[in-house]
C-alpha cells in the first residue's frame, strides 16, 4: 500500500514532461480563507520553512507539493540526480533533504531559503509584484527522510475585496480556480479554518459541501488552536457536533508570527503543539496535531489512490486509443516524395469521383451533398422551376390578335395563319433557356464545392499542394464550363429551328384539348352563349372528321380519328360523317377549317380585355384597340392559337427537362470525373515542383511531435499501472 504515493508521483512526473493535463491523479487540495494557516500546515507537513509568508494574499499562484520520501540508503542515488547540474550537488555532497523546480528542470535546491525565494520570482514572474494571481501552477518535489508521500496543492486563500492589481471580481476568480481543483473526483478536499472563528461560516466547508455534498473525500483541518478566546475551547467543534465532516475534524497548533520572525524550528513547534494538545485537550490529544494529521492524510491518500487506479488504468488505455488515431491521422515524415505525391493525388481523385457517386466512406448526414445534391438539382430545383413557367405567360390576348393580323398581310384571311403560331411559340420556348444555364451553373458551384469535402488529413498536411490541388481542379471545371453552357443554348436553339406541326403527340392533344373544352362551356351555359373553348367530346369529332379529310389526301390518320363520333347537337351532320353535305355547303379542307365547322357560333364574353397597348408598325395607321370586344371570329382565332402554343410548349419543356441534365452531366460532371486524375498528375507530378508541394505545415509537425510526446507518456503511464498489478499492489 505504500508503494502507490510513489506510483502517482511518477504518474505525475510522466504528464509533466508533457505539459498536459489529460488525467486526473489523486491529490490533496488545501482551501480555506486568507491567512486561516494553509502555509503553515504545509510546512508542518514537510518540517521546513520553505514558503512565502507576509501579511494579505502571499499564495498567488497553486503550488503542487510533492512530498516523497527517502531511505538514507537512497539518499546518494537521488542526489546523483544533479550531479554536474550548475555545480549544485555531486556525490561528495551528504544531504538529507532538497527540492526540484518542474520550470529549472534538474536543478536542485539544497537550501530551503533559495526555494523559498524562486516560488517568489517565479510568481512574480507570472502573476505580477502587485497581489494579482494567476492560474498556472508551479511543481515542486521535496526529497526528505522526514516526510510521508504525499501530493498536496496549495492555492490562494479566499477572499472578498480586490487590493493592489487584483480585478474586481477577485473574488469570483479565486472560487473558480479552487471549484476547479476540487472538482477532480480524485482529488482529497483539506478544508482549513482558524479556530478563532466560527465554523459555520467556514467558505472551505461550503465550497467543499458543493462539490462533495455526501463527504467522502473531505477532511477538516481546525487551525490556531492556541489564539481561542479565554474559557472556549473546540472540543465540540474537533468532536464533530457543531458540523460533522465524514472523514474527521483534526486540530492544529500553528507557529505565530514572532515564531516565524524569529526562526522557530518546526521541530521545536510542533513538540509545543503535543504539549499544548496534552494540556488543553488530553482526551482528544492522540487525534489532533500535525504528526496525526500527517498519517491520516497519507492513509487517506492511499485509499484513495487504490479506489482510483481501475479507472485511471481505463482512462489511460482510452487516451492512448485516441492519441493513436490522432498520430496516424498526421501521417509519419514523408520518405519517397513522388510516391507519396501519386499516392495523395490517387486517393484525392477518387474520394472525389465516390462523392459523386454516393459511395464516399463519410457520408454527409447533415445536408446533401455531392451526386445527391446534383440529383436534387436536376429533379427538384431545375424540373420545378421549369413546371412554374405558364406557356402562356406574358401573352396578352391582343398580342396574340396583333401578330394573327400582322401574319396575314393586306389581304384579310380566311384561316389561322400558322406563321403567327410559330412566331408566338418561339417566344415562348426561349423562357426555356434561363433556367437551363441556372443549372448548369448550380451544377457546376456543387462540383467546386466537393473538393472541401475531399480534404483529406494527408493533404492537409501539405498546404501548398492542397492550395495547387484545388486550383487544378478548379481550373477544369472553368474549362468545361463554356461547352455545356453551350450545349443548352444550342438544345434551345434546337428547338426554335423547327416547330414540328406534325408532332404526334401535339396533332392529337391540340384537337381534343379544343373540343373538350368547348363542350363542357355549351353544357354549362348553353348552346348560344357558348365561348369557343374546345372540349374533349367535340374534338374527338374533330379528330375523326380531320382523319376522313386526311385519309381522303393520302394522309396517314392519327390514332384517335378511329374512336367513334360522339353526337353534338351543333355538329353539323355532315361534318360528324353521318350524312353527304347539303347542296352549296363548303366542305372543309384543313384542320382549321374542320376547327370552325365544328365549333358553335359564339358570342362576346361580357368580361373586357385589360387595357393594353397595340403594336404600331405605321405612325399614320391607327393602333389595334385597346378595349372592345373581340368578334367570334377573332376569339375562335385567339382561342385556337392559345390552345396551339399551350400544347407545343410542353411538349418543347417535356423535351427541354431531359435533354439538360443529360448534357450537364455529359459535358460537366462525367468529363471531371473520367479526367481528374489525369489533370491532376500532368499539372502536379513534375520534379522540380515536388519538393515545394510536399513542405510540410509547421502546425502539422508540432502537432505530430506533441501527440508522440503525448502517446509515449501514456504508454509509460500504462506500464507503471501495469507493474502495481503485478506486485499485487492493487
């Protein structure tokens, strides 16, 4: 059981080399009020006067305090230690006891004076020469024959009100830096309070009750024993009636200042603290005292430490895992360059092309991204952007009645002329264009965004070939750019070439929109007061009475002319093919003609047309008027080309909604993906560029020293816990 103080200590020793505080070692930490005796207690402890003292806050900065002791057998090994180190200690020099500073490295103090002195420079150094305190600790090491193992922290006393450079919120400051210390679970609370005082406005019990409300590792220590008023005494108090504490309440008797001042021995102090302790407390004397409270705390401590190893062995083992993973994920120093080029620009092209694919190992589950973000974009953002666009949208009934009479000439005509439905449909189809070059350009911002995603550790450690990596391909993704822009201009310019009429699905769609459209209107208002909208029912007559027609010129008719004619009771019946024409009638000839024979005579909506403006092309001509009512002929005419261009636009939108991504990815994403690797080896893997991409970060390399100085430590650590079990010490 003695053997784990030691064991710590070591522990301790390995996490100092490394600056780091990655676990939590058993300790003892001291609280308690400004000038209530921490100090003393601590010097008590070692038997030395080795610490500052002076009136107000001298403790300004913790002081970690590791006691071990030594047989004199060991005394010459130990002092060995600092053989040569400034000419200090040989092993000539007999010493029983000395000090070793964390910051001086192996310099050792023989003369408690001198250590006394550098725990002020030092705190000077750090915190200032006006009372200010700060939170970085020093370590100090006492070798003697004289002390238990112990590791104790010594830090600022509490207090309440800011004096010299201390801030204002001093108080704050100090709370937090103890509730830090004793908020470890492996830590042993000493909370020490004068006994001239009363107890139950102790700060240290309070802060202790905080962070260890069922007193498990809390012992109390009640100081200045001898300063009490005159007929009290604390037998109560060190009995436990007044505040009980779990682990005990231990008494001691401090030097006074005129001890101090005069350099009282604390050998000599603490036999007149046995003699106060017989004297004053004879039934309680074997329990108080400095002595006492020594063994308790080293018996404490030791407890303590067996309870705490499992876990710290487990936090070890953890921490190593991590500090593994950390390591490899710097990589080791580089040895082939142009290996280790090919390899980085290997792997970066294809954790590149998996992201594109979906089949990346870290799969983003936070947002889409990659293949899946392109995917979106095709069908979700480009498809309902195109779905929102109305065919009709931006034609006003009188551009379309402008461009019918502009189409005719000076000769009034007969039909629709279809020179009009082309010019208003081509409008139409170049609002196609925009949302086209949109996503190209959305597409191409997803492929530049995926090389952050590609970032991998190994190219991070090389910051000026990931800043060549990203402009290469950026570079790239520049260069294609043009052609697919290109490639959607030209399938919208496809489309404007040639209006295909005899597209079958825009014949068939167009006449049954019409007469659908048209019959419902005369079921719903009457035969007429009927507008010329086409139904389904009529066009399906249309359609047949169109087939006879073409039929009849060596047209191949269309499938719907096969349905059977429905009756309509202002079809005429020789246009529904039931009956020869009668004498004189005109037998229709074209499918607008067919349009108009079947189509019921209609009359003006009362609803007027927006005031708009007409398109005048000769100043001494009137303009198109701008409100009156359109004739039946004009709104069939009207109503004709509406359905016309409605139906030929979604037929171009249905053609324009696949053709798009197919040449994105064609021209974009595809030619990336089949050429990454080989842009990237002809602009990149060349001799005398290797040597400057491969320089490493100074951030990456410091970061590698220190995991490795930290993995080492760990695996020290783990060998010293492993040695207790094998000495059953556990």
């Amino acid at each position: 059981m003695e053997a784990l103080i030691p064991v710590i200590n070591k522990l301790q020793d390995v996490f100092n080399t490394v600056g780091a505080d990655v676990i939590q070692l058993p300790q003892i930490v001291v609280v308690g009020n400004q000038s209530s005796g921490k100090s003393s207690v601590l010097e008590c402890l070692v038997g030395r006067d080795f610490l500052p003292r002076g009136s107000g806050i001298v403790t300004r900065r913790p002081l970690v305090l590791q006691m071990i002791h030594i047989d004199p057998e060991d005394r010459k090994t130990a002092a060995g230690e600092g053989e040569g180190q400034n000419g200090l200690m040989n092993d000539e020099v007999k010493v029983e006891e000395w000090g070793k500073f964390l910051h001086t490295k192996n310099k050792i103090y023989t003369d408690f004076d001198e250590i006394r002195e550098e725990i002020q420079a030092e705190t000077d150094r750090m915190a200032g020469g006006n009372k200010g305190i700060v939170e970085d600790a020093i370590n100090l090491k006492i070798y003697s024959p004289k002390v238990l193992n112990l590791t104790l922290v010594d830090l600022p006393g509490l207090t309440k009100v800011a004096v010299g450079d201390q801030p204002e919120d001093i108080e704050i400051q100090i709370r937090d830096m103890i509730v830090h210390y004793i908020s470890n679970p492996n830590s042993i609370i000493l909370a020490v309070t004068a006994a001239n005082t009363d107890m139950a406005t102790s700060d240290a019990l309070k802060l202790a009750k905080e962070v260890d409300p069922e007193g498990r590792r809390t012992l109390a220590v009640v100081t200045k024993l001898d300063l009490m008023d005159a007929g009290t005494d604390a037998v109560d108090v060190l009995c436990g009636r007044v505040i009980p504490v779990k682990l005990g309440i231990i008494g001691v008797v401090n030097r006074s200042q005129m001890d101090i001042n005069n350099k009282k021995e604390i050998e000599e102090s603490i036999k007149d603290e046995s003699a106060f302790l017989q004297r004053k407390y004879p039934a309680l004397a074997n329990r108080n005292g400095s002595a006492y409270l020594a063994k308790t705390l080293n018996r404490l401590l030791m407890h303590h430490i067996r309870d705490c190893l499992p876990e710290l062995k487990a936090r070890v083992n953890v921490l190593s895992s991590q500090f593994q993973q950390l390591l490899a994920t710097f990589g080791e120093p580089v040895g082939d360059k142009s290996q280790t080029l090919l390899q980085i620009i290997t792997k970066f092209a294809a954790q590149y092309c998996a992201t594109i694919e979906g089949t990346a190992k870290n799969i983003e589950t936070s947002e889409l991204c990659g293949g899946a973000r392109i995917c979106y974009i095709f069908h979700e953002t480009f498809g309902r952007t195109l779905d929102s666009i109305d065919p009709l949208g931006g034609l006003r009934t009188i551009d379309i009645l402008t461009a019918i009479r502009n189409a005719t000439g000076p000769r009034p005509a007969l039909f629709v002329p279809e020179i009009s439905f082309e010019l208003l449909v081509k409008r139409q189809i170049r609002r196609l264009e925009e949302p086209g070059l949109r996503c190209v350009e959305l597409v191409h911002e997803e492929m530049q965004r995926i090389i952050q995603h590609c970032g991998t550790q190994e190219l991070l450690r090389f910051p000026k070939l990931h800043d060549r990596v990203v402009e290469v391909v950026t570079s790239l993704l520049r260069r294609r750019l043009p052609a697919t822009n290109n490639m959607v201009e030209n399938i919208v310019g496809i489309e404007l070439a040639y209006i295909n009429t005899k597209h079958p699905d825009f014949a068939d769609a167009t006449l049954v929109n019409m007469i659908v459209e048209s019959s419902e209107r005369e079921r719903r208002r009457g035969k007429n007061d009927a507008m010329v909208e086409p139904t389904e029912k009529g066009d399906k007559q249309l359609s047949k009475a169109v087939a006879q027609m073409a039929t009849a010129d060596g047209i191949v008719a269309p499938k719907n002319s096969r349905e059977s004619l429905g009756s309509s009771s202002w079809v005429p019946t020789w246009v529904r093919g039931t009956n020869p024409p009668p004498p004189g009638a005109k037998v229709p000839t074209t499918a607008a003609e067919a349009i108009a024979a079947a189509t019921p005579p209609m009359q003006q909506s009362p609803r007027t047309e927006r005031k708009s403006v007409g398109l005048n092309l000769l100043p001494d001509v009137p303009d198109v008027p701008q409100m009156r009512k359109l004739s039946t002929r004009e709104q069939r005419d009207v109503d004709v080309i509406k359905r016309l261009i409605q139906s030929y636009f979604l037929i171009v939108r249905k053609n324009i909604q696949d053709s798009v991504p197919k040449s994105i990815m064609h021209f974009l994403v595809n030619f990336v993906r089949d050429n990454l690797q080989s842009e990237l080896v002809g602009a990149l893997y060349k001799q005398d560029a290797i040597e400057n991409l491969l320089s490493e970060s100074e951030h990456i390399s410091q970061r590698r020293t220190e995991a490795q100085e930290m993995l080492e430590a760990l695996q020290k650590a783990s060998q010293i816990i492993g040695e207790i079990r094998e000495t059953h010490l556990w």
